[in-house]
C-alpha cells in the first residue's frame, strides 16, 4: 500500500529543487534534489513522476508567485504608469529578495520540457499583468505587436534590471526605475 503524500515532504523537494537548479542547472541529478531535500529519491518521485514534470510543477509555481506579488497592492484607482510601475517594481524587488527563485526561474523558462499546457497556465497567472500592458500600449508603437513579442522583451529587460538591482544594491532603486522608464517608452 502506498504512504499518503505529505504536503511537507512535498514542499521540501520544491525548495530543494529551486536550490539545486540555482546553483547546478538543470542538468543537475533528482538523487541531488532528493539529498537536498532530506528524501529519498524514490520518495521524490512519489511526488513527481518524472524529473520534467517536478521542473513544470515549479515553473509554474513560481511564475505564479511573483504574478501574485506584482499584482499585490495594486491601486486600481491609480493611473496606468503608476499601475505598471508597481507591478515592475514588486516584481524587481521578489527576485533581489529570492536571487535562488530568480535564477533557477531563469533556467526553466528556457527549457524545452515546459509544456504548453504549462506556459498556458502562467498566461492565465498574468492576465492581470496582460491587461495592464494591452492598456499601456494602446497608443503607442507596439500597439500592433503580438503581446508574446512584448511579453518578453519586458522579461529581457526586467532580467537585466534585476541583475544590476543584485550586483549594485546601493542603487537598486535607481536601476529599477531606469528599467522601468526604458519599458515604458518602448509601450508608449
């Protein structure tokens, strides 16, 4: 018979893996993630069936945690910059405050063993964050481009933002919001 699956255990290989794809890649081994995470690597596999499937499942988790924070506090009554603004400076300072979520967040959303399915559900995570940039671009000269183009050139630019924000935290704030002033003439 098989143990019932502990919601702890299964955090821990979460974490574990974040940590692991951090500082070792994606190549990195699931007997690695396991140690890390204080299982067995048969335990981690009780939880995730295949090594892809623990990286979608924490793909998605993360991306969902930081539309979460972005959109947090969002004062809706607040003009459209300032609204923009909010969500690339919540979003800037989740990944100087989680550098490990950041970086192995990175590394998934390059892998090819992200489903669609997958990058479908974190398109539903930031329809917030989807209607906010269709809102911004409305008369400016990105208003024709397809919205995937845009969506990642704000994540190019937020990951260059981030990576001074980390490697200079005495000006982070400045970098954010000269990231932030590049994205928003880009839109409008």
């Amino acid at each position: 018979m098989a143990r019932p699956r502990s919601d702890d255990k299964r955090s821990a290989i979460i974490i574990a893996a974040t940590r692991v794809i951090s500082s070792h890649g994606l190549g990195a081994s699931t007997a690695m993630i396991a140690k890390e995470a204080g299982v067995s690597n048969g335990s981690l596999f009780t939880y995730f069936e295949t090594k892809a499937e623990l990286y979608n499942r924490l793909y998605v988790e993360l991306k969902e945690e930081i539309a979460e924070v972005a959109l947090g506090g969002l004062a809706v009554e607040s003009g459209i910059r300032e609204q923009m603004l909010h969500v690339w400076s919540r979003w800037g300072h989740w990944a100087v405050s989680f550098p490990e979520k950041q970086r192995a967040l990175v590394q998934l959303t390059a892998s090819d063993d992200i489903t669609p399915e997958n990058h479908q559900a974190v398109d539903a995570a930031f329809a917030g964050i989807s209607q906010l940039i269709e809102q911004s671009r409305a008369n400016g000269p990105m208003r024709d481009t397809p919205l995937k183009f845009i969506a990642a050139l704000m994540s190019g630019l937020a990951e260059a933002t981030i990576g001074f924000m980390i490697d200079d935290p005495a000006n982070a704030e400045t970098h954010c919001i000269r990231g932030f002033e590049a994205f928003w003439r880009m839109l409008t």
